[in-house]
C-alpha cells in the first residue's frame, strides 16, 4: 500500500466513510480541500471516531493500518475529538500494548493536544497505572511519554517533576528523569530561537 500523502487519504476516506466507495486497491489520487494546509490530516474524517471506532477499525487485519488510525486519530483540530480519542484508546478497545500510540497522537498534535493529553494522564493515573499493571514497565513508560514529550517549557518541566515527586513511580524514574531533561533542553533552544532573529518575517526574506 502507498503511504505518501495520497495513499494516507485514500485510507483516511476508506477507513472512515460508512459510505466509503474507495477501494483498497484504488490508490488514484484523490483532489484536496482548496483550503489544504500540507497534511493530510485537517481536512480527513479520520477524527471522527465513532466511525473509526463503530465501522471500521476492528475489521482492519493489517496491524499497519490500525497503527496509521492509532497514530493520526488526535491529530483533529477538535478539542472535544482529542479528549473522545484518549477515553477510546483507553477503554479496553485497543490491545493493551497499542493504546499508547493515541496518547502520543494526541500529545504530538499541538501545544494544545500536549496539554489535554498530560492532563488526561493526571486525572486518570491510578487507572492507567492500573491498566498496565501487569505489563513491562515500559509501556507505562510510553503512556508517560505519550503525555509529555510535547513540553517544550521549563513551566511544563515544572508542572512534570511535581507531579512525579507527589506520585512516584519508581520503575519508571530514570525515564522521567530523561523526560525532563529533555524538555528542559528543548526549552532552552526555544528561548534561543525566540531571542534570535529567526522569529522577524525580515530574517526569512533575505534567504
């Protein structure tokens, strides 16, 4: 199956439209919305996920296509869709050793989504901690993951490293670790692009 941008829109429309036509083996490029913005992604009935959820996902046998449902679910513009997607991967409708593939959708969607996302994580702690309770220690490691990665502020690094301090989890500490310095180290190139001439329109019309 084509994976580019076309191929991802033709499975987009198949996977989602009740009334789909598009055949599998019909990978002819389809016309984008005049309003399309690079990806794919902000025009695809993709986000609505009671289709997703209803009519198609469970008939997929390609793990590959449920991954590219898994992977682009969150990336709707709706705050009401992201917040339906973490309570969908985290319903028991998804393996167990999937559902962390929304949280990092959903986390890496926006600056918006890394919010919604780390504060899915902090209301359902215990559950989630719960569900994966039996499991290797690193798949809560992708939840925590999942729901931080996007932080790209010392604030959020903050926010992070209490949470952790007032909820341990012990076999997943040198991975938090690792997280915050990663966002602290993403938020110092931040600020230094913030403070550099790269933010005036001036700089990028003199390339």
């Amino acid at each position: 199956m084509r994976t580019g941008r076309n191929g991802m829109d033709v499975l987009c429309r198949r996977a989602c439209s009740p009334f789909a036509t598009i055949s599998i083996v019909s990978l002819s490029p389809l016309p984008l919305p005049p309003t399309h913005k690079g990806h794919w992604y902000h025009h695809c009935s993709f986000a609505d996920l009671a289709c997703v959820r209803a009519a198609r996902y469970t008939t997929f046998d390609s793990n590959v296509d449920k991954k590219m449902i898994l992977n682009a679910i969150g990336a709707t513009a709706s705050v009401a869709l992201k917040k339906r997607a973490l309570d969908w991967a985290t319903s028991g409708a998804i393996l167990l050793q999937d559902f962390f593939y929304v949280i990092y959708s959903v986390g890496g969607s926006s600056a918006e989504g890394t919010a919604i996302a780390w504060q899915y994580f902090q209301d359902n702690f215990d559950r989630l901690r719960a569900m994966v309770a039996t499991a290797s220690p690193s798949l809560f490691g992708a939840v925590i993951g999942g729901s931080t990665s996007g932080f790209v502020t010392r604030e959020a690094a903050e926010s992070v490293q209490a949470f952790f301090e007032a909820n341990p989890v012990p076999q997943n500490q040198r991975l938090i670790s690792q997280l915050l310095e990663s966002i602290r180290g993403n938020a110092g190139f931040a600020e230094r692009l913030l403070g550099s001439k790269m933010v005036e329109e001036s700089y990028w019309k003199t390339l």
